[in-house]
C-alpha cells in the first residue's frame, strides 16, 4: 500500500516535471510530435490515478477488516460496510458513522 502511494507520488511529480518541461515552447520545437507528448502525459495520469486507487482500496480493505475483527456487528452494517465504495447512501447509517469514522474517511476519499 505505501509503495503504490509512494510510485503514484512520483507519477505526479514527473506529470508535473513532464509538462512543466513543456510549458511555453511551440509544438514543433519538442523533441516529440504533439500526440506523443500527449500520450506521455497521459500514460502518466493513468498510473498515477491506479496506484492512487489501488492505495485507497487496500486501505480501505485493511480498516474493513480491522474493524470487524474488533468488534462484532449485525449483518445489516457489515453489507452498509462493504458497499460504501459503491453507495453513496451508506454514508448516512447512524451506527456506520458512529462505530467506523476511519473507514467513513477513507470512502470519502475513494470516492
């Protein structure tokens, strides 16, 4: 998990570096055609957008069953649980929000 947020760190930092390198010079003047800065640049906001998700979603994985592994719940929160990547109502469960703020935080995030 920390190595994918830390590769998806560096894709941002080299997207940033890439276009910055790129800013103010006329297209003919890169070492590359335009499409292919183009495709550069968005190679590069792929991975750093995959990582970034696959980070959250192992998060999200490891509190999921942290939390259920401390403490017992009925089945009704632990399927409001798993589905609040997917739902955004299951935001709004009062024992949801009250028992598991950190995995709340971290759907937020996914979403």
């Amino acid at each position: 998990m920390l190595g994918r947020l830390l590769v998806g760190t560096a894709a941002a930092v080299c997207h940033h570096l890439f276009y910055r390198s790129l800013n103010g010079q006329a297209t003919h003047s890169t070492p590359w055609d335009q499409q292919v800065n183009i495709d550069i640049g968005t190679g590069l906001a792929f991975l750093l957008k995959s990582l970034l998700v696959m980070a959250v979603g192992t998060a999200y994985v490891q509190v999921f069953w942290k939390d259920l592994q401390v403490r017992s719940e009925n089945i009704a929160v632990v399927d409001s649980m798993f589905r609040l990547r997917s739902n955004l109502l299951d935001f709004f469960g009062v024992r949801l929000v009250s028992r598991h703020l950190l995995l709340i935080m971290i759907g937020l995030v996914s979403w």
